[in-house]
C-alpha cells in the first residue's frame, strides 16, 4: 500500500467515526437511523453509504428529512461530506448535490464550516 493509499483509508476511517459517533446523540433525540446503519453496510463503510445517498438529486433520504425536522442537519452526511477536511473523499457532483441539499433546507452552510474550520480535529496536525 502507498502512503497516499494508506492516507485516504485513514481519512475514511476518520469520516466513518465522525459519523457513527454522532448516532448515540441523535438516538436520545428519538431518531434511530436503523435505515441509514443497514446501507453503512451494504456499501462498505460510512463513505460508500453517503456517496449512495449523494447519488439521486431527485430524492431526499428519510433519514436527511429527520434530520431536519430535528434541526440536526448539521449531523448529516450531507455536511460531514462538505467539511473541508473530508471533501476529498468525494466526487464535485457529490458535494454539489450535498451542499444544494443542505442550502435548500436553509442550512446556514457557509456559517457552519466556519464555524467547524475554527475548530478543526486534532487529527489534522497529523502526519
């Protein structure tokens, strides 16, 4: 494996466990993303599971409308995706079509990155 290989599998890994870290705390908002943990699976990881749900503009997960509806959109694979830090991982239409996702539901996009850009993960330092 090239470092470049072994850098990309560290970093969906490290996208694997922002998500999945969330889901207890979205669990005691009473949202069991059941659907969402069934695709992590079928799609080999966190990453594969995202790139499935940014693949259709016409349709909106169940799971993102929950999201919503709980004013969680900011736990979301539709914004972990367009953290500068893991936007890598996906193709420009993906995060197009995460971010129109997001904007659509007045998400306040560009304030949220900041916000998250002020704070980056320790990780990042990492070589």
């Amino acid at each position: 494996m090239t470092r470049e290989t072994e850098r990309i599998a560290a970093l969906r890994e490290r996208f694997n466990r922002h998500v999945l870290d969330g889901i207890p705390k979205l669990r005691k908002l009473g949202y069991n993303p059941f659907q969402f943990l069934e695709m992590v699976q079928r799609h080999n990881g966190v990453v594969g599971a995202a790139k499935h749900l940014l693949a259709d503009p016409r349709h909106t997960s169940y799971g993102f409308q929950r999201l919503y509806e709980l004013d969680k959109l900011e736990d979301s694979v539709e914004f972990a995706a367009c953290l500068p830090w893991f936007a890598e991982l996906f193709e420009p239409h993906e995060l197009e079509e995460a971010r129109t996702r997001l904007i659509t539901h007045r998400f306040p996009l560009q304030q949220r990155l900041a916000a998250k850009a002020a704070q980056p993960p320790s990780w990042l330092g990492e070589h």
